[in-house]
C-alpha cells in the first residue's frame, strides 16, 4: 500500500488560514460529541485490519518499559493486578494484555480488528502466556456482564470512537464495586501540533488514507523518521496512527473528571501526573529511566527544581492545579494523558 507520488498529476491545493481554522471547529465538535457520525467508524476498522497497531514484535518488552511507572502514578500497585481480573478494552495487538498476563492477572483483550486480534493471539501462544483470551467487539457495547473486571484498562480507544463518553460508560459498567478504570485520551492542548500536521495531510488528501499518509512522509520528514520503528511488525503502521487516523478527539483533564462525577468513580491518579508535587516523587523512582515519550526531557526540565513530596498525592486536582499543569503539558507537547478512578461500592452512574 502508499501512494507514489511520481503518479501526482494534480498540484497542490495552496492550505488557507480559514481551512485550518475550519479544521480546529471540526475538532472542537468531536471534543463535544455533537459532530454527526460519518463513514469513517468503517474507515477505522479497515486502518487497523491493513496496519494493526501498535504491533511490536516483543510486545512484553514493549510494554514493560511503560507500565509500572504509569500504573503507578495512576494508583495501581503490583500487588493490586497480579491476581486480577482484567479486560483490556481496544487492545489491539495486545502489548498490555500480554504485559498484564505476564504478570499473573486473567486477561480478556477485546478488539475491532480481526487482524490485530490474531497477531495478539499468536504472540500469546508462542510465549506460552496464562489465562488471556482475545475476542472482538467494541467498547461502545462491551459483551459482558456488568461488574466483571477488577481492572478495566482502555488507553488510546475512546478518542476514536463517535461517543467518548457513552464508552466510558461501558467501561465503568463492566468494573466491579470498588473495582480501577484506567483511560488514556489525547489532551487538547498538547495534542496540537499533531493536529495541525494531521489537518494538513487531510486538506491535502480527503478521504485517502494512503495519500494522507504519503503526505506527511514528504511534508514532516523528521516526525516521519521518529515515529518508523524497526522493532515493529509493521513500520509504517504508526504512520498511519498518526497522519490518516479518520476520526480522533481531544479532552481536558477537568472533562474527564465530570465523566467521573456522571458515573461514580472516585479520581486515583493520572500519567503524567495532574500536581506538580508528583513528578519529582516520579523522576526518582527506577523505572523513570525507561519512560516513554510522555516524561521526557521537556517535562522534567521545567518542573525538575521542585523537592520531592513525601508520598504521592492522590487527591482530585482543583481548577487552578489543573490549568498550571496542563500549560506545562502543552510546552513539553505531551499529547495524550492516562487517568483512573475507582467505582464506589453503590451505582451512582447517571444518564
């Protein structure tokens, strides 16, 4: 697949102003879940059959460079999942339900792509994993029973769903009393860039995934050379994550919170962390040496002259806190933000 570009007959169609202020509103409604649903639900499924993501080749080696320090900010010790029952919601190729299973908690991954679902399941099978199990289905109707999972894990899924929040609440729905949800979303701030880079390929390109991502190859060649990985499955499946995704939505750590309010659960903690005091805690802890994109050097830069606390904070940020981090968020370019709760004991979800 890919587009040749030596094929291009057409010239360039110069990118206005207006179209990239055209292109913020569009955003803007998919934050607010009021843009009309689109064929594009199809044209996500049909991404990830032809570039599953994220596709690593050694996926607990993935995943374990990531995990223990997120899970940890979000409030999710050790010995919370090594027994648990745990659904990994959009997994994909499952890098974290194997990490998860590796770790001894039962796992169900749940996909879209049938072609995700089978690399998942032959990596499982070939390093001989416990109890873990794949099956398809989505997270805007999850075929299980409610109160199931100790631990519903779903990062990078809901922002491309037509309804963010009507998938959160499946999520909630599956947890048991007192039971952890953990998502991960694209931050509307720090996600900027990004969309920028991405509303220029679609302007470019229209509904041609292909093109869209032939474009960002020639138009942004160092996110290009940064974003291909030889260590996946497929290379170019990134790419397409990043320049052709059809739909995608951003929210702010102060929406997320309401989500919590709506649906009962109480706020535990989030990666990067949402107070200040959390990240020099964070920076001194061993696995800070392997951390992903999220806490690198911007980030520990700007907040590195601040002591450690005593222990990390779990308290729900207020507005003030919110907005000082988030800020900071924005200038380190940390485009997406995981954050958990726990279910309270008696069903305070609301329509």
């Amino acid at each position: 697949m890919g587009y040749n570009f030596k094929k291009e007959t057409k010239e360039l169609r110069p990118i206005s102003l207006l179209d990239l202020i055209g292109g913020m509103t569009e955003l803007a409604q998919h934050s607010s879940g009021t843009r009309k649903e689109d064929d594009s639900a199809d044209s996500l499924v049909e991404m990830y059959r032809s570039h599953p993501s994220p596709g690593y080749r050694d996926k607990i080696e993935f995943a374990e460079k990531r995990m223990e320090l997120r899970l940890y900010s979000c409030g999710i010790q050790p010995e919370d999942y090594s027994e648990m029952a745990i659904l990994d919601a959009g997994c994909g190729t499952g890098e974290y339900a194997c990490w998860f299973a590796s770790k001894g908690a039962t796992v169900v991954g749940l996909d879209l792509s049938t072609e995700a679902l089978a690399q998942a399941r032959r990596y499982a099978e070939n390093h001989t994993l416990g109890d873990i199990r794949f099956q398809k289905g989505s997270v805007l109707d999850l075929p299980f029973d409610s109160e199931r999972f100790d631990l519903v894990y779903c990062t990078g899924v809901l922002h491309h769903t037509p309804a963010p929040f009507r998938g959160f609440q499946e999520l909630c729905r599956v947890a048991q009393p007192n039971g952890q949800v953990l998502i991960s979303l694209y931050h509307s701030w720090g996600f900027l860039p990004r969309y920028l880079r991405w509303s220029i390929a679609r302007l470019l390109s229209g509904k041609d995934l292909d093109r869209r991502v032939a474009w960002g190859r020639r138009l942004f060649p160092f996110t290009t050379r940064r974003l291909t990985d030889k260590s996946l499955e497929d290379p170019e499946s990134p790419l397409y994550d990043y320049f052709a995704a059809p739909r995608q939505s951003t929210h702010r750590v102060g929406e997320v919170l309401r989500w919590f309010d709506r649906t009962g659960l109480e706020f535990q903690g989030s990666f990067p962390p949402i107070h200040l005091s959390n990240y020099p805690t964070l920076f001194q802890r061993k696995e800070y040496k392997s951390i992903e994109q999220e806490l690198k050097s911007p980030l520990h830069a700007l907040v590195s002259h601040i002591g450690p606390a005593e222990k990390v904070s779990r308290d729900q940020p207020d507005t003030y806190q919110r907005l000082i981090v988030e800020a900071l968020w924005l200038m380190a370019g940390v485009e997406i933000f995981s954050i958990s709760g726990t279910k309270d004991t008696q069903d305070q979800s609301k329509t």
